[in-house]
C-alpha cells in the first residue's frame, strides 16, 4: 500500500482536499472528471500527478501543456510553490474551470493561459513542459518542444504504452533536435504503482523557430541521445 496523501502532499494536503472536493463536484457536473474516477480520485490522479514534482528542479518555470482539469499542473502547483507555472488549455469551459480553482485555492504561482500550445511559440518559454493524457508522444512533443528554453525538458505522463510511443516518436524527436530521452519512474515506495514519465530534454539549437507552428503530424531507466 501506498504510503498516502498525507505524507505525499505534507503541509499543503488541506488544499489538495479542497481542490479534489471541487473536480468531484464541479469537475464532474461540467464533464471535466467522469463520475467512474471519484473512488479513485486520489490514489489514480492527484497523488499520481503530485509525484511528479520530484523530477522537477527548483524554482522551474513550467507549462502544463492541455491542462484540461488541472491535472497535473494544480497539483504540482499546490505540493511545489517555488514552481512558477502556466496552465495551458484552449477550451474556454476549462480555462474557466480552471481560473476558478486557481482563485478558489489562491495559487499566487499559478497562471491560466487559454490557448494552442503552438501557437504560444515565441511568447512561452520555459523549463519544463509537462502533460497528462493530451496526445501521443510523437504528436505531443511538437507542440511542447518548442515552448522548451535551450537543454528544457518535457516530462510527460504515461502509462503502458511509454516504451511504444517513445519508439515511434524517435522520427520526430530527431527532426525537432531532441537532445536525448529517458523512461523514468516516480514515487517508487510512495505509491502502489509508481508514475511513468517520458522524460524528453531538448536541444541547444531551435529546431522550431519563434511563432512558427509546429507541423502536426510528424526498461527500467532507458536514456537515448539523437
């Protein structure tokens, strides 16, 4: 068993529970949470997503690329507040959603931006990208890369299928100048099952150039450089 959400959030763990009792309600009322993911709100999300905060270097400017409900850039927001992190999501209904959570819980650290992420080249420039159940790999990376400063890094979420779609995103990691990739996990002896993360460090060049979209169609601990 898992070692649980007091120790994984400390003192922050007040406001992870006002944050989980708004996506049980709100967040399933505007189809942003399915009603099936309540009983295991904690253990399959927010504990799933605050682990990822230990591969993330202090006071990193991040942008959590199709946010969605918030996942994970309030969680990471709420167990790391020396993160200075954008929230990015072009639909209007969770922007929304997530402007409320972000007054609601007084994130000072947070910033929602409504938007695509490739249309933000030029205009967000971070350390690290992050994204959750947003695209596959080899689609995903064209849009976070370019946000990426020099040497950045993209950590994405993923489940199963890490090792495959990191196989099939190497085409396009090559193109964009990835500068090597890794397959992690996080919070081994925190969780049940650990997270996955694809962890993609980008190169010191500029593969993508500013305000130029990015085309859309492109075991253990494995580390590749291009």
């Amino acid at each position: 068993m898992g070692i649980g959400r007091e120790v994984v959030f400390g003192d922050a763990l007040p406001v992870a529970e006002r944050y989980a009792a708004f996506l049980e309600t709100a967040g399933v009322e505007r189809g942003l949470m399915g009603p099936r993911e309540v009983d295991r709100l904690w253990e399959r999300h927010l504990i799933n997503c605050a682990v990822v905060s230990e591969a993330i270097p202090a006071d990193a400017r991040v942008v959590d690329v199709g946010s969605g409900a918030g996942l994970p850039g309030i969680v990471l927001a709420i167990v790391r507040p020396d993160l200075r992190i954008i929230l990015l999501e072009p639909l209007l209904r969770r922007t929304t959603f997530l402007d409320e959570c972000v007054e609601m819980l007084d994130l000072r650290n947070v910033e929602v931006r409504r938007g695509r992420a490739e249309d933000m080249v030029g205009e967000i420039t971070v350390d690290v990208a992050t994204a959750r159940a947003v695209a596959p790999l080899k689609r995903l990376v064209t849009w976070a890369l370019p946000l990426l400063r020099p040497d950045g890094e993209l950590l994405a979420l993923k489940g199963e299928r890490a090792a495959a779609e990191l196989d099939e995103a190497e085409p396009v990691l090559k193109r964009l100048g990835a500068r090597s990739t890794e397959l992690l996990q996080v919070g081994r002896g925190m969780v049940d099952s650990p997270t996955t993360l694809v962890r993609v460090v980008a190169g010191r060049g500029e593969a993508v150039g500013p305000r130029q979209r990015a085309p859309r169609r492109a075991k253990g601990s494995r580390k590749r450089s291009s």
